[in-house]
RNA sequence: GUGGCCGUAGCUCAAUAGGCAGAGCACCAGAUUGUGGAUCUGGCGGUUGUGGGUUCAAGUCCCAUCGGCCACCCCA
C-alpha cells in the first residue's frame, strides 16, 4: 500500500484513544473553569513577529518555528506555543478594563520543527492557564496548584514539582555578572558546549545535564540568593502560598526556562520514575516582560502550560484501562433489502426518542451483526428479518440476559427504552471519579 | 541539527548459512435454514517502508532515502 503517509512527528489520535483523550481534555477545561479561568481560542498562526519578539530570537523555539508567506506576502507562522497569542488577545481586545487579573485557558495543537521522539512532536497538544494583569505572588502559587489539582484529576502517576526564582531586570543583570564571573573562572572544567553558552546565554548552562559539568554547575551562585528586595518579598510570599496549600515543592537552583520572556518564578513537574530529558509534563512562570517584548504596556503575567500527549504518557496504566470506548445503547440489524430499510426508519425513531443508536450497514451475516453489537458495548439488538417483516414486528434482544421478544413496529421504541429504564449512559461518559 | 538501534499482512511477531514470504489476533463466510461474548473449518489480506546495487537467487548483504525509537540538543 502506497498511501501518502502522515507528516513526520504528527499522529492520528485513533477512536481507541480518543476516550483518554476527552478524559484529559474535560479535567482540563474543568479545572481551569472551576477556578474562574475563561477559554480563550487563539489562532493557530500568528505573525511571525509575535512570537520572535515573545520568545527572543534566537531561542531554539524561533529557529524551530513553521514560517512561511502568505500569498499577500505576509510573513506568518504556525504557532509553536500559546502564551504570547493570549497577551496579544489581552491587549487586542483591551482586557485591561476588566478587573485584573484576566484569567484565560486554551487548548490545542502547537508546531516546532523538531526531531520526533516518544513524548515530543512537530505537532502536540497543550493545555495552558494565563492570570494577567497582577503581579501578587499568591496567584503564582495559585496556578501551581491548579496545575497540580489538574494532573490528579488525570490519575498521573507520581511527579514532583520543582520551583525557582530567576529575579527581574532589576537583580538578573549583577547576578548574570557574578555567575559569569564563576563560570568563566572554570570554564576549563567545562563542557564545550558550556564555554560558548556561557558568553550567549549563561542562565541556560546551569541547565546542562553533562555529567562533567555537575560539580561545577551545583556549586554555582544562586539567582535566589541574589534577588533584589522585590524579587525576594515575592519569592518568599509564593512559598509562604504554597506552604499554606500544603504544596510539596523543591528549590531547584539551577531550574531556567527555554524562552527568555520569564521573569522571577519559574517552575516545572516532572515524572518521579522514567525521567529522562524530554520528561517534563509541564512547566510555568511568570513573564512581567513579556507584554513590552510584544509592544503592549507593562503589564505582569503568570500561567503555565503542559504538554498533553506528556500527560497521556503519564497517566496510570489500570485507569487508561478502564475507559470504555464509545458505545451505543441500541444495535439494529437486519436481513433482507427490505428490511434494511424498515431498520433505517426505526433508527432515526429511536435517535429521535433521545437513546443512542446505530445499525448494520450491508449485506451480512446475523451472526456478525450480532457481533458487531457486542462489540459496540450495545445493550439491545433489534432484528429485523423475513419473520418480522410480514408481521411487522422487531425482535428485541436484550444482549445482558439474553432473554428476547418480538413486538410490534408500533412499540418498539416504547418496549427498548423501557428496558434500558435510566441506564443509557456508556463505559466512556462516566468517567469522572 | 549530531550520534546509535530498528522498519515483514490492519495489529503483535516468525522465516535455519542469501534458497518457494508464514503464524496468532482482527475482519468475512460456514459448521448452527435467522442470534453476541466459547470452539472448529475455510477465506480475504504483502511490490518484506521506498529507490538503486551485488548475486544464478535478496526479507536477509551494500548504498541512498523516508519513517519510528533511543541518546544529545531543547522543550511540552
């Protein structure tokens, strides 16, 4: 077969997938409403300055972007992460009379040109919070918890959250100074790859997981311990948040974030057991720089986004498996022309009396159609065939007991839904815990 | 972008030293004149990812390419 296979790093979610997948979605879009987050849908590309000014232009997320130009000669890009699109939409749609902070959630697929692996895609999935408009700390803590609350609703299996504070423009530049000072005194003790960061991006070596470079990069100066008076009463007050919701999160001094609009917090699960380096499920911060970067007024920002294929992978194995697929309460089937059509009137009869219904389609065997039932998750089969027909009646069959009876055209749907009584939902709709 | 492992039926995998491409599951049909979740029988299903090369002969060896996985890089 020589079918024109998908895109490279794409995938199809398959119906035999699909109902983790709306259980993800659903505590998604719970959780963030329940905490009186709003959704917001942003498009799926944006001018490519939008996110060159957002990230910087010369993080990894930049060079991997899908750019190309319009027919009009615009220069656009898909969008490969959803935070700068929200703060476009803040100030687009001036949100900045509403009461601060504004709390939005999306939802949806994000492009980087990158090289495929388990867990990392050219096109993924996030989810993501953004509050905008206030800077209180406690709303730092907040959206860690609702992350949290998020991936236990989801049944993941252990993480840890680590957290950080990387200071603002007031202390990150002498703390930048006194770190490449450090560096640059061992900079013999270092990886290559190391030395050229430290000069480019020195913040990002202290994220090298070169096993050479960790005594080096442990006894490194420390943003946390460098921050200026502001800085440190926000630092101390997003603990203090934390503390009082009871949640269990390390320093991780050496924690940096790829795109360079982060400011102060930062923070980041990651899986227990299994934790390589495209591991993370999702992380967050805060980015009082951002709305300038993109030419919006000085406004602060905070959220987090994950990774959903990064949750799938994560979620406990004996949960996945007890989601249901789809199904249906009702399965018609039939033998004969005729009756077929007698199958596909009575169908829509008992679509319109508000239960779940599907039917054979085609020239097959009982046997099969049965089935077919079965495997559908139906609780009755109705069959229509020679018999029936000319008495124009159905034979109802319920698949649970096995017990059947033959009624009437006319009665039907009054004897099936009677026999489903308030039981018409399936395995896969009532999987909320 | 760098390095490594791997691509055989829709899925999971076989195929001795280069020597006739197979099995289970799934699907369809029958055993059971018209009855599912059990069993048995048969059928459908392949340009062995693709394109070259070596050879009397290539799933097997060589080259290229595409794709998947793993480690870097980086992120979600």
């Amino acid at each position: 077969m020589t079918v024109i296979a998908s895109p490279r790093g794409t995938q199809d979610i398959l119906p035999a997938s699909w109902p983790l997948w709306r259980h993800v979605l659903d505590r998604a879009a719970e959780t963030a409403e329940s905490s009186g987050y709003e959704r917001i849908e942003i498009p799926t590309f944006e001018q490519t300055a939008l996110f060159m000014h957002a990230t910087g232009e010369h993080t990894d997320v930049a060079r991997e972007m899908y750019t190309f130009e319009d027919r009009g000669g615009e220069r656009l890009s898909l969008r490969p992460e959803g935070t700068a699109s929200v703060f476009r939409a803040y100030f687009q749609h001036g949100m900045r009379v509403q009461p601060q902070p504004v709390k939005l959630y999306y939802m949806g697929p994000m492009f980087r040109y990158e090289r495929p692996q388990a867990g990392r895609f050219r096109e993924h999935h996030q989810f993501g919070c953004e509050a905008i408009g206030s800077e209180d700390a406690l709303l730092d803590s907040s959206l860690i918890r609702l992350q949290r609350d998020f991936y236990r609703s989801c049944h993941l299996r252990p993480f840890t959250i680590q957290i950080n504070s990387i200071g603002d423009t007031e202390c990150r530049p002498a703390f930048l100074r006194t770190l490449v000072e450090y560096l640059r005194k061992h900079a013999g003790e270092l990886c290559a790859d190391c030395r050229q960061r430290i000069e480019r991006n020195p913040l990002r070596v202290l994220d090298c997981k070169v096993e050479s470079c960790q005594p080096i990069l442990d006894a490194a100066p420390r943003a946390v311990n460098a921050l200026c008076d502001g800085c440190r009463n926000h630092w101390n007050r997003l603990r203090e948040g934390l503390e009082v919701l009871g949640i269990d999160a390390a320093l991780n001094p050496r924690l940096v974030r790829g795109l360079d609009y982060y400011t102060r917090t930062v923070w980041e699960f990651v899986p227990e057991v299994g934790g390589s380096a495209q591991s993370t499920i999702g992380g967050g911060g805060r980015y009082d720089a951002l709305a300038q970067a993109i030419g919006g007024s000085p406004t602060p920002g905070v959220g987090f986004s994950t990774g959903l294929e990064r949750v799938l992978l994560n979620i406990s194995d004996d949960f996945a498996a007890q989601l249901g697929r789809s199904a249906v309460d009702i399965f018609v089937a039939h033998l004969g022309l005729e009756a077929e059509v007698e199958a596909l009137r009575l169908t829509g009869e008992l679509l319109c009396a508000g239960c779940r219904v599907d039917m054979a389609f085609g020239n097959r065997s009982l046997k099969s159609q049965m089935k077919q039932a079965d495997g559908r998750g139906a609780r009755l089969v109705v069959v229509i065939g020679d018999n029936e027909l000319a008495l124009r009646s159905a034979t109802i069959r319920d698949l649970r007991t096995g017990e059947q009876q033959t009624v009437v055209f006319e009665n039907v749907t009054e004897t099936a839904t009677a026999l489903l009584g308030g039981q018409r939902t399936s395995p896969a709709s009532n999987d909320a815990p």
